[in-house]
C-alpha cells in the first residue's frame, strides 16, 4: 500500500427520510483491494455511489488524492476513477469496441479525436479483458457475464487509478465470476489499480482482497483482513446468523458456508 488514495470521514447519507449511511469513516490506500461487505440494506452500495459521485446529498468529507470531492470537475474526477455499476442486463447499440472506447472520453476535448495512445489503451483493455473474440459483436448479442466484462474493460480503458464497482459479479455464473475475480485482482496486482468493490459473495471477497469492511445498519460493524474476517464469531456478528469454515488445499483462507446450508 503506497499511501492514502480515498479518505472518507463521517460520511452519512439520508434518502427519502432514511438514514442510510452513519458517520462511516475509510482510509484506502494506493493499490489496494478493498471489499465492502454486509447485509442487504447496509448502505453498502449507497457508499460506493457516494465516493462515485452518483449520490452527492451527503454530510461529512470524502477526498480522492488528498482533494476534497467537491473541488473536482467531473471530468477531473473521471480522470481519475470509474465507476462499474451491478450486471442488471443492460445493453447499447454499440459493439464491444465502440463501448470500450467511451472510456476514453475524459481524455478527449470536444475539438480532439483519438490518438494512438486512446487506441493503444482500448487495444489493451480488451485484451486484458478476454474479448479479443468478441470485439466487433453487439452488447445485445452477448451473455451477461460477458457484458460485464465489457463494463470491466471499458473502466480499464478509461485508465484511472481507482475503480469503484458494486457487486461486480452478481447474477453471474461461476465461470464469469472467476473471470471478473481474475482481471479484478490483476488490475490491482500487477497495474496497481486501487479497486473498491462491494461484495455479495463473502468467499469471493475473502478471496480478492488486502482488506475486508463489513457496513450493518449504515455503520462500519468490522475492518480487518481476509483471514481476520473469515471467523464465524465475527461473520455471526456481522449477518446475525450462524456460520461454518471448511479448509481448501487450494485457498489460504477457510471457505465459508452459512451454517443452516448443509
């Protein structure tokens, strides 16, 4: 971890009436891998589009670099991260190329066009991405595992340091999950990308992350790493029902399985 790249200090977010979020304070560090957890209602996805922008009715203070939000344009904030939302099925008339390259559109001026450097950075996101093959297809021709991985590829090709995503891999099967896990952890790993996603899949985040947050009822109920919060006492704590582990020759952490789940 290279220093703090997203503060957050007493963020609290009310929406029609609701207090979502609670005096939530967050440290993220340069190239970290940092998952929200907890259950339905938490706020978790609230906080995300928060720091993403999207939700800009909040109290307290967020800074991307050390700026405050507010001091950002939005294109100066684009610069600097993306946002992928839940796969809910969406779709453009655009083929995978043509969305990819909408990425790049921070780096663009009204009176600029493309240079090598946006078609080398397209280039390399969809490579990166594992969509080589689909390049010239429609979104609307392709499954939802591979949409998403578009989604993925064009926030890659928007070239930030950060990439916020909620629930990246949610009504996906286990093989494009894998895959969403596998580009998530390399952009973090080897490009240095500080990735902020929530999690619905405690095994996937455990699997992922340098550090784990747990949200219950708009508040931080847990911080600590994959293997601090791969423990039944806390997930009990977190969730409010029981839990059980189970050792994998193939993962360091224990795989986790809700205890009523036989």
């Amino acid at each position: 971890m290279n220093g703090s790249i997203i503060q957050v200090e007493e963020l609290s977010l009310t929406l029609s009436g609701n207090e979502i979020l609670k005096g939530v304070s967050l440290d993220i560090g340069a190239g970290e891998y940092v998952s929200i957890i907890g259950p339905n209602g938490a706020g978790k996805t609230s906080l995300v589009k928060c720091i993403a922008g999207i939700y800009s009715a909040w109290r307290g203070a967020i800074r991307i670099e050390g700026k405050p939000f507010g001091d950002y344009g939005s294109k100066e904030l684009a610069m600097r991260q993306s946002y992928v939302p839940q796969a809910e099925g969406r779709t453009a008339p655009l083929t995978v190329e043509e969305f990819v390259a909408m990425g790049r559109y921070p780096h663009l001026s009204a009176f600029t066009s493309m240079k090598a450097g946006d078609y080398a950075a397209i280039d390399q996101a969809i490579d990166q991405a594992g969509l080589l093959p689909f390049r010239q297809r429609k979104l609307n021709t392709l499954s939802g595992g591979e949409r998403q991985m578009v989604f993925i590829a064009a926030a890659l090709a928007q070239n930030t340091k950060i990439i916020l995503l909620d629930e990246p891999a949610t009504f996906l099967d286990y093989r494009h999950q894998a895959a969403v896990a596998t580009l998530l952890k390399t952009a973090c790993r080897e490009n240095g990308i500080t990735v902020l996603a929530v999690h619905h899949d405690i095994n996937t985040a455990t699997a992922c992350s340098d550090r784990i947050v747990a949200l219950k009822e708009g508040r931080i109920a847990f911080e600590g790493t994959a293997a601090e919060t791969a423990n039944t006492q806390v997930l009990k704590n977190i969730y409010g029902t029981e839990f059980e582990t189970t050792s994998s020759p193939r993962r360091a952490i224990p795989f986790i399985v809700a205890g009523g789940a036989r």
